[in-house]
C-alpha cells in the first residue's frame, strides 16, 4: 500500500488524500485556507461543515507564506482560528511553511496544540532538528528524487515521523518518492510501506485504512 497524503492530482491510487478546495464525496481529502487565498473567499463557517464530512482526514494547506503580499499579521490570523478548528474537530494539519518556520513555531508553542502537523513539502533541510524537535512530522515530496541535499537530510528523519506524497508534481509518481527513500535510507519496500501505515493510521484517524 503506497500512502500518498498529499496530492494535487486524483490518480488511480485509492491510498492519497486529494488536496481540495471542495467537498469530494468519493475521495479522501483535505480542505483547508492558504493564506494566500483572497479574503472575500475565506468562509470559516463552510470550513466547518466541509471538514466534518467523513471523507475529511485533514485541515491544509494551511500555514503562512512570507513570499506572499498578505500582511504577517492577517495571515497569522487565519492559520491561528484554523488551529482551533483543527483541535475542535480533532483533524490533524497540513503545513504550508514558506520561509516562516521561526513564526509558525512560536504559535506551535504558544498554543500546544494536541493535533499532528505535518510539514507538507519539507526541502528546508536547515530547520530539520527544530522541526523534530516541535513533534511535527515531515512529508517529503518528489524534490527528494533529484535534491541531493534533500538526500542527505532524508537519511536523519525517523521513518516514524515521515510521510511521503506528491504535491502538484506530474512528473513522478509515488512509487518513485517510496523508491528512493528505500534507496537513502537502505529500506526494504515492505519494511517502509508498514511504518508509513502505521504513522498514517495513528495521525489520520478518520482514515478507515486497510
Ligand atoms: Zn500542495
């Protein structure tokens, strides 16, 4: 079982959760506001009943994006009130951290949320010690398959804290993220498919999986 738990694209693989910006009645997905979204869109109330439909395994992206023109403040503002939506609905959360980790980890802090994040698309290698260390997770992306210092970085992450996925990549496919993850870190195939099953049925707990 290849888990892909994050994917802009809907392939035949009945193991991803489909990155949405609507209610997927036949899907796993996850919904959530970027904080790039514009304001008049956000509508935290239909955030509410659109993550309580069963499908729903996660809140994200969500997060904060310092090359976006959004003021710090507004954005920090929309990922704080999705943190409590998250803790109120026990979902867990889906990082988007664009050159913003010194923030996002001061409100980890401050408000000791009891829900897993996940930090979707981890390249930042230089953060990696502090992100182990807040108890987020980390979902390593396609970037792995030809980012050598990615590589390198990925041999220091306990496979009990890892997640693999694809983002908006087309190019690759999940099997090539597990492929060279099993490569880097001299893993079996099976040994990895069974960790990622177990932090995937531990993290996402609505995921009636396998
Ligand atoms: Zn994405």
């Amino acid at each position: 079982m290849l888990i892909n738990i994050h994917s802009h694209h809907s392939s035949q693989n009945n193991y991803e959760i489909l990155n949405s910006n609507h209610l997927l009645p036949d899907k796993y997905f996850s919904f959530g506001f970027l904080p790039t979204v514009q304001n008049e869109l956000i509508k935290l109330h239909d955030l509410e009943s659109i993550i309580t439909h069963q499908n729903c395994l996660a809140i994200g992206e969500i997060g904060i994006d310092k090359t976006y023109s959004k003021t710090l403040d507004k954005q920090k503002e929309l990922f704080i009130k999705q943190i409590f939506i998250s803790e109120k609905y026990q979902l867990p959360i889906l990082l988007h951290c664009v050159k913003s980790w010194n923030e996002i980890a001061e409100i980890r802090t401050k408000l000791n949320p009891k829900q897993p994040w996940i930090f979707h698309g981890f390249r930042k290698t230089v953060l990696l010690e502090s992100v182990l260390k807040s108890g987020t997770y980390i979902s390593i992306g396609t970037a792995v398959i030809w980012d050598k210092k990615l590589q390198e970085c990925v041999k220091n992450i306990p496979i009990e804290r890892l997640f693999l996925e694809t983002d908006n990549d087309l190019n690759y496919t999940i099997m090539d993220v597990y492929a060279k993850i099993c490569s880097l870190k001299n893993l079996s195939l099976q040994t990895l498919e069974e960790q990622l099953y177990k932090n995937t049925k531990n993290t996402f707990t609505k995921w009636e999986i396998g």
